[in-house]
C-alpha cells in the first residue's frame, strides 16, 4: 500500500503564511485514497499538489538534474526547491561564482544539508565538444537550461543526452512582437529581429528535435540576488533620498515577476505532462506603470513617496549608459495558460514581493551594481535649468 | 469545467467552491449546445455521463452522490426577461443577448424603458428589434418600476437588469423578481466603479468606490439572496446595432483626412470588446448558474488596447493614412469627456472570473472586426454624411496658437 507523504512546504527562503482553503478537502481525499489500488513503488514520493483550484495528484520519483547555470538568482532558488524534492541536482557552471552561498534568511542547517547535496559540474558551456562528453558521460534524466541564449548551445545537451526526459528552457517575454493588444499571450506573434532571438530560436530547436520541451518566458524577474538593476535601481536612489527620474510620462506598463514564483513554476513543470511541448509566461498577477513602480518600490521598502522627475529621452544623449533600466513602452503577459494549465500562481503581490527583495538583500546592505548617478544629474541638471 | 475559483479572485461575496456540475458539457462544447444540441438529447438527460471531465478527486464520481439529479435541470428552456435601457453604450448588450438566447431555444421578453414610439427607438439596436419578434421574443415598453404590472401574469427564470446604474432604477425591478420566484437574476454594472491605482488590470475582489451608485445595486442584489445572482462590469463595446459611438467617432476623423486628436500620450490603455462577447459571457452564466452564482465578472474582451492603438486599428481598417495630434486637455481648457469617447486614464479590467469560472473565452478581434464595423459605416453613407468638428477645431487652433507662441 501507498505511503503517503504530507503536503511539503516548497519554499526554502521565504514563509508566506498560506491560506489553504482546500485543506479540509485534500484530509478527506488523503483518506480515500488508502484505499485505492495505485502502484506507487515504495522509492517513489508521492508529493500532494495544492495549486490553488484543482486537485492533482503526482507520482514524482527522484530524479538526476542538471541545471545549467544555477549559481547566480533563478537556479540558485531552483536548486534548492529541486534538492529538498529528492532529486539529485547538478549545477554546470565555469566556477567563476560560489558553487553554494548562504541566502539570507536561510538557517545554517537548511544551507549545509542543502550544500551537502549539491553536485558541480565544472565547464564552459561555450565548449560544446565539452559539454557534449561530460554530459554524455555523467547522463542526466532532465536538464533546466537557464542560462542558455544561443540554439547552439543546446545542440550539444541534446546530442548527449539521448534519452533526456524532458528539457526546461527559460526564454523570454521579450520574443513577443510588440503590439498595441495587449497583453501578450503565449500564441501571440514573435519578433524575428528581437535582442532575444537567441531565445526563439532555442525554442524552435527544442521544437524540431523532437525532445519533450517546456519553455517559460519571464517578463521582468525581482527579488534577492537580482543581478538585474531592476529594483535595485529603484532602490539605490531612494535611499539616497534622490529624485527618481522616469522616461516620458510613467504610464507605461510593465510587469515584474519574483524569482522564488518563477522557481516554483519551473519545479511544477517538471514531468508535468501537460507542460510538454509548451510554452507559458511567467510572471506576476498584475501589471504596474513606471510611476507606480517607482512608489510600490517606497512602499515596499519604508521609503516616503518618492519625487518622480519625468523628461524626454530625446533630450538627452547619454552615450552608452542606461538611463532607465526598463524598455520605455508597455510591456507585459498573461500568465492565464500557466494557472489555468498548471495550477500555478504567483504567490508574491508586487509590494510584498519588492518587501522580500529589500528586506533579504538590498536593504541589507548588499547590492550588484554600485549606484551611478551620472545619467540622472544629466537630467536633473537639465531640468533645473529649465525651471530657473 | 467549473474549477473553484482563486481565492484572490473571490469578490466580497466569497461562495462555496462549486461542484462540477454531473452533465455538464466541456467549455467548448457547452457554448455552442444551444445550437447543436436538442434539448432532449440522451447525453443530456443521463445522469451517468461520462466522467472525463470531473476533477481526479473521487469526491464527485461516487454514484450514490445525489447533485446529478439538480444538475440535469441546468439544460432545460429557460424564460428569460432582459430589462434594457432605452440609450447609451449599454443598450446594444441586451440586444445581443436576446438574440442569442432565442437563437438557443429560450423565450425572451425585452422590457425596454419609456415608450415604443420615442424618439429614441428610432437608433440602433431598437431599430432592429424586429429580428427579435422574429425570432419568437416579445418586446414591451414600459417603467422597469412597474415591471410587475407590465408583464402581468409571466413568469420568468431568469432576469437581466441591463439598465439601472442606481438602487433607484434597480431596486423594484429586483425587488420584483425577488417576489415573482424569478431565479436567477443579472445585473450590468459597470467596470468604472474600479477604485484606480497603480497596478492593473482591474480584477475581480478588487476594491471599487465606496460611492458609485453601482457599487449599491451590487450590494443590494447580493442581499436578496436569489437562488443565483451575478454581476458584470462592462467597459465598451463595438458590434453592429450598437447606440453609442465607439469606433465611429475615429472613423469620422478618418475617412475626412482630419486629424485625429488624442487626449494624453495616446499609451492609455482601454478594453474595447465586441458586444457578442459580453452577450456570450451573460449566456454562459444563464446556462450554469450553480457557477455564476454570487459572482463578479468583468465583461470585457481580454485585450486592451492603447489610445493610439485604437486609432491606428480604425485607420488601418478604413484603409486610410492617420494623423494623430496628443493634446492636454487641461492645458486647453478642454473637457475631455465631451472632446474623447473614453476614458483618458488607464482603463482596463480583464475577464478572468469569466475565463475561470465559466470557461469562457474571448473572441473579440480588434483588427477584423473593425474591418466590418467600417463597411458597415459606409454602407450606411456616415463617410459622406455633413459633420461639424467644433471641439476638434478648438484643440487644433489652441495648439497652433501654442507653437506660434
């Protein structure tokens, strides 16, 4: 007879107090299925799905990962999820970062059980004729290709592994052709000429070999360890008590994801039938404008309301540096194939989730880019003269 | 397929998670039944369905469960009473509706407000009601306050108040049907009761304004605890008979070479949906009450669209070049209401109570359907028809006189 294993809490970092309004249903379920004649093998952990609305019930045996990259925000929160599964996870990485680092918030017993789990593989994913041996050689069930750009550079996964179960891709929302329907769903028309085509054509090569493929297309992804200036560039200035300056007028739209609810849903299409073969935005429930980000990011972070400057871009010519760190038009996705298909939801509202960022990495403190206020005093300046 | 809905998707008035309804038809069958399917149909009539599209959970295939017998019911010819504006945006809704449901064997009896020979019934969709009396509907005229008297001794299952924006209008319509055993009853509110913010789209739950008048009606209907019970919150609609201009307001600019003034960026976002989907949505709620019941949905298509976006789509289905000049109405001391036909800041709710819940989808296609909204304009002459631009040359001569300075 079965052993059942009881709902498992599936964030390592962060304890979302979590209404379960389904709980008194999955009890008496549980019990009716003591009785059922299910061949689960005694190896196998038989996990209770919860997703919000649908009732599933997965057999998910262990299984040898490999995740490519994994050591700087995605799969670092990916890795963890994996490994406190039971699968066995290797990282494949040049080595340039820590293998394993502490997350804040994490208990010392929580990192070491996890670092003692932990596999590397050690290469330069660039060198495919490496990539191809090694992989070959050590085999692996499935592979979650995060950081890959480049159809190329997953030629040579494919070819070494032959019999991969399923490979997990992370794209891009920024294949989507931008339109003035919005948002962009997963069937909408892509962008050819798009700064990720690599992506696209990733997709397309996954497509034409044949492989069972998954691909996830974030929009913008937060939280602690974002290597991106997304909120951090909102967060620098406000601490320095600066003026916030916004492209045009902040009311484009865009949308921002938290790592930990991306992470999730990489964990739940894994030998999730209904995900093969297809594609699903990844990001949070709602969109917000520039202007409101600016504010949901003092929120978030105990900050007054910021001073917003807005001006032209077509002012300014700020040579090769960035002066905003989002593209200046709306931009955005329905994640509605992803929580209808997969029960997946984001369980980070945008405050709360900006709150996490700060309070478990920025606000601490620690930081990726230095702030570089050089672009806004050439806007401030400019503005200042405008209005003596 | 009537899974629960998400919890944060839940309005105030939270309801039990529903059971699939035994009998029930998949999504995608279920909105094209009426059409195809007798309602005698054995598949119907069998409590012993296939149960392909339960849940896994055991909890609804045991056969001793007795909801079988309630759920059948759902499918039988319903007796419908659509309460219906006699002007605005708004009013085509009910036309759509009728029509759809006679199409799918319902009786329907459209309760038009004021009078059968007001000026008023001289524009669409009331110039058009006969394909209702065609279709074997009744159409009356009347005070939805004496609905009572003016239907006499009908009877109704179902009522739509797609009229009243305020308790004083809605109040003895649903007071009524509440006595007249009616039991489901249907109300069109309106997506602008949204509290704004800076997060969209505005979604089910969300929090709307402690005073608009809708926000009453809802609060009042909910009270009457009818057996089922629905709100829709409805932002514009474009479609044939429709008594508002929509897309025809850019059209006339158009097709006479005028340009075609923009309050703002023109980045705003705005949902325009065809009208057949806000009459597909009510359908659906009218053949699974169980579902629909103490429910929100907005009834929107699931696209918005941007101002500008908008203007580029009628040009592009007119065929013709457009030129757009942004203006701010405040600096010219313009009101946009009277100069725009929307909203001028972000206005967008999306349908998802509607896709969850009802299984629901939308088929609104912007780009195509203007294309026939625009045939229809001409074959009516409106690109030929004498137009005065007062406001439009108002903003022009103020943002001349703007640059010169």
């Amino acid at each position: 007879m079965a052993k059942l294993v009881a709902v498992q809490q599936l964030q390592p970092c962060h304890h979302v107090p979590r209404v379960s309004p389904g709980s008194s249903l999955l009890h008496s379920s549980l019990s009716e299925f003591n009785g059922t004649a299910l061949n689960i093998s005694v190896q196998k952990k038989r996990k209770v799905w919860q997703p919000k609305g649908a009732l599933q019930v997965k057999a998910s045996s262990a299984k040898k990962i490999l995740i490519m990259g994994g050591t700087r925000f995605i799969g670092v929160f990916l890795s963890r999820l994996l490994v406190k599964d039971g699968h066995q996870v290797t990282l494949f990485t040049r080595g340039k970062a820590p293998i394993t680092q502490q997350l804040p918030g994490e208990s010392d017993q929580e990192y070491a059980e996890f670092s003692s789990k932990i596999l590397h593989l050690k290469g330069d994913r660039q060198d495919f004729e490496f990539v191809k041996t090694s992989l070959a050689a050590k085999g692996f069930d499935v592979v979650y290709d995060i950081n890959g750009r480049e159809g190329v550079e997953v030629e040579p996964i494919l070819d070494a592994l032959p019999k991969l179960e399923q490979f997990i891709y992370c794209s891009s929302a920024g294949v989507y052709l931008k339109s003035d329907l919005l948002p962009h769903f997963e069937a909408d028309a892509v962008d050819p000429k798009s700064r990720h085509k690599g992506k696209l054509e990733t997709e397309r090569l996954l497509d034409s070999r044949g492989v069972n493929w998954t691909s996830l297309r974030p929009v913008y992804i937060y939280g602690p360890l974002n290597y991106n200036p997304v909120e951090e560039w909102f967060f620098h200035r406000l601490k320095a008590g600066r003026p916030i300056p916004i492209p045009n007028n902040g009311v484009q739209i865009t949308q921002l994801g938290h790592v930990k609810d991306l992470a999730r849903a990489f964990v739940m299409v894994l030998g999730n039938s209904k995900a093969s073969k297809q594609v699903y935005n990844i990001s949070g429930s709602k969109y917000v404008t520039f202007d409101g980000l600016a504010r949901a990011c003092a929120k978030a972070a105990g900050f007054p309301e910021p001073e917003i400057v807005h001006y032209n871009p077509k002012e300014f010519d700020f040579g090769k540096k960035k002066a905003f760190p989002f593209r200046d038009q709306h931009f955005f996705a329905s994640i509605e194939k992803a929580t209808r298909d997969l029960g997946w939801n984001p369980e980070f509202g945008l405050i709360d989730g900006l709150a996490d960022s700060y309070n478990l990495d920025f606000g601490r403190g620690t930081y990726r880019k230095p702030a570089d206020f050089s672009t806004d005093d050439m806007i401030l300046g400019k503005s200042l003269v405008l209005q003596s | 397929m009537a899974t629960a809905a998400v919890s944060s998707l839940l309005p105030l008035h939270s309801s039990r998670r529903t059971p699939p309804i035994a009998g029930a038809l998949p999504s995608s069958l279920a909105r094209r039944s009426f059409s195809l399917l007798p309602i005698s149909s054995p598949f119907l009539s069998s409590p012993f369905t296939s149960p392909s599209f339960y849940p896994t959970s055991k909890r609804f295939s045991s056969p001793s469960s007795n909801f079988y017998v309630k759920a059948v019911a759902q499918e039988e010819k319903k007796k419908v009473l659509v309460v219906n504006t006699n002007s605005g945006g708004h009013a085509v809704i009910g036309f759509y509706f009728a029509r759809q449901l006679l199409g799918s064997g319902h009786e329907v009896t459209v309760l038009t407000v004021g009078e059968e020979s007001s000026d008023k019934m001289k524009k669409p969709p009331f110039t058009r009601f006969s394909e209702l009396v065609s279709a074997g509907g009744r159409t009356v005229w009347g005070d939805p306050a004496e609905v009572g008297k003016i239907v006499g001794t009908a009877t109704f299952d179902v009522v739509l108040d797609n009229n009243g924006k305020d308790l004083d209008a809605v109040k003895p319509v649903a007071d009524w049907a509440k006595s007249a055993g009616v039991k489901q009853f249907l109300y069109i509110s309106s997506a602008g009761i949204y509290k704004t913010g800076d997060e969209v789209p505005h979604v089910e739950g969300d929090p709307v304004k402690d005073d608009a008048s809708h926000v009453f009606v809802e609060k009042y209907i909910a009270d009457l605890s009818f057996s089922s019970w629905a709100i829709f919150r409805p932002q514009y609609m474009t479609g044939s008979g429709n008594n508002k201009d929509c897309e025809e307001w850019f059209f006339d600019r158009i097709v006479r070479n005028r340009p075609v003034p923009i309050p703002g960026s023109g980045m705003q976002l705005t949902n325009i949906a065809h009208v057949r989907d806000l009459s597909s949505m009510l359908s659906l709620a009218v053949e699974k009450p169980l579902a629909a019941n103490g429910k929100i949905f907005n009834c929107v298509s699931d696209r918005a669209v941007t101002l500008d976006g908008m203007a580029k789509l009628c040009a592009k289905a007119a065929g013709r070049e457009l030129k757009t000049v942004h203006y701010d109405p405040k600096a010219l001391g313009i009101d946009s209401r009277k100069a725009f036909p929307f909203r001028i800041m972000h206005f967008y709710a999306e349908p998802r109570a509607a896709k969850e819940i009802l299984g629901w989808t939308s088929t609104t296609n912007l780009p195509e359907d203007l294309k026939e909204r625009f045939d229809e304009y001409v074959s009516i002459g409106r690109d030929k028809k004498q137009m005065q631009f007062d406001i439009d040359d108002k903003i022009l001569e103020s943002l001349k006189a703007m640059v010169t300075v």
